[in-house]
C-alpha cells in the first residue's frame, strides 16, 4: 500500500454518492461509510494500513460546524471526545500531509472556523473545508 498518496472516504447519505464515487480516479482507494457505526472510528482503523498518505479526502453531510461520518456527528461540541482517533488518522500520514473535508458549509461563520481550527489542532495536519454550499 505504498505506493497510495490519496484515499477517500464518502458517507453513502450524500445524494448521487455513486456519481462522485465514479469520477474518482481508480487508483485512489475509496471507502464508504457504513451508517450504522461511528465513522470518525471506522476511518482511523482503516488508515491504520496505510503511511505517508498526502491527503484524506473525507465527502459528508455538513452545516457549520457539524460534519456527519455515519452515525457520529463531529462537532465543536464532541470534536474532543475524538481527540486519539484524529490523532491516529494523522499518523497514516506525511508531515505535510491535508485532511479535506468536503460537506457544505462546514467551515462558514465563526463555528466553522472554530471546528476547522480545533480539528487541525488536534490532528496536526492541514485541514481545509468548504464555507459555501
């Protein structure tokens, strides 16, 4: 698994999943995110197979300051109780390494900007996120 530098992981609630799933490039391993379990959790144990990634590109539901990963809404509120788990997501990862979250206006006003600024805080990483719908 070297030689992967990119991996995506899509929560399936997102509408017309498949049609962004399908213009991904095939060498860029894709994950979905089952419903029914916490997908903060469910992504640091996949990644544990994976180092020196470049980017984890994570496609979700969003509002600001929210981001939902299957059943676990990541907010500013609980984005602490993750605090290992994101810490762990970063180790599969290289020093200059971004975390991109797509989900709607995740990063807008001042929850988004503080979500962000925790999230990068706590992972170490670059994180960006949309501010837009």
């Amino acid at each position: 698994m070297q030689d992967i530098k990119q991996i995506v992981f899509v929560d399936p609630s997102v509408e017309d999943y498949r049609f962004l799933v399908h213009g991904i490039d095939s060498s860029i391993p894709v994950y979905l995110l089952p419903w029914n379990k916490d997908g903060v959790l469910f992504i640091e144990q996949t990644l544990t197979q994976y180092s020196e990634l470049d980017s984890v590109h994570i496609i979700s539901h969003g509002c600001q300051g929210a981001i939902v990963l299957g059943r676990a809404v990541l907010d500013v509120i609980s984005i602490d109780q993750y605090a290992e788990a994101l810490w762990n997501i970063a180790q599969s990862m290289n020093s200059d390494g971004d975390i991109l979250l797509h989900a709607c206006e995740l990063a807008a006003r001042t929850n988004g900007a503080q979500f962000v600024e925790r999230f990068a805080a706590l992972t170490g990483k670059g994180v960006a996120a949309a501010t837009e719908r």
